[in-house]
C-alpha cells in the first residue's frame, strides 16, 4: 500500500494513440510472434514522489481471425512520466490501440521548503 505523507494529492490523466498499424502495414498488423509497443507519456507537472499509475485500453481494433491476446502495463514509472507499453503474441493481429491511463500522487505545495 502507498501511503501519501503530504496534504496535496494530485490525478493526471490522459488517452494516448499507442500505434495505428493498419493503413501502413506495421508489424501488429501483418506481423507474428511476440510484439511490443511503447510510448512515453509525459505528465503535465512533475509529481513530488513516483505516484501510482493504472492503464486501460480505451480502444483495439483487432482482427477477428485469431485470438486476441494484449499485454497492457505502465513501465519505467518516474515523478515526470512513465512509457505506456502494450504487448501481443502468436498471430494476434492488432490494428490500432489506444490507452488511456490515470496517475495519483504527492505534488510539491508552495508552502513545502527544504533546509538543505
């Protein structure tokens, strides 16, 4: 459990287009075998310490050919940003994804102060 020891929390939030592979042919679409995308969110201040991260897919557009296999996770989670990551295997084929994704955390107060 994280336990929060300053009075401000703060929620950033957001819904990013991880790939759209389809109308170019990329590798989720026309691809096999395990597969992985990333893309790096940035968060629109600085947290005071690493907050906790949750992601979804907010939509996928999978072929119905196959079974749909996703992976879906925040990695290399940072007080600025983390990297979105999504993740398929065997003939899984992914058009486009999108994920949407919800940051919770200690920010900085203008009454905070450091001695040193």
């Amino acid at each position: 459990m994280k336990k929060f020891v300053g009075s401000l929390i703060g929620v950033d939030q957001g819904n990013e287009e991880v790939f759209s592979d389809f109308a170019s042919g990329g590798e989720m679409w026309t691809g096999s075998g395990a597969r992985e995308r990333r893309k790096v969110v940035t968060f629109s201040e600085p947290f005071r310490t690493v907050p906790s991260v949750q992601v979804a897919l907010s939509l996928w557009d999978m072929d119905q050919g196959a079974n749909v296999r996703a992976d879906v996770t925040a990695d290399k989670i940072t007080e600025t940003g983390f990297d979105l990551v999504f993740r398929t295997w065997s003939d899984t084929r992914v058009a486009r994804v999108r994920m949407s994704w919800l940051a919770i955390g200690e920010v900085a107060s203008e009454d905070d102060w450091e001695l040193y």
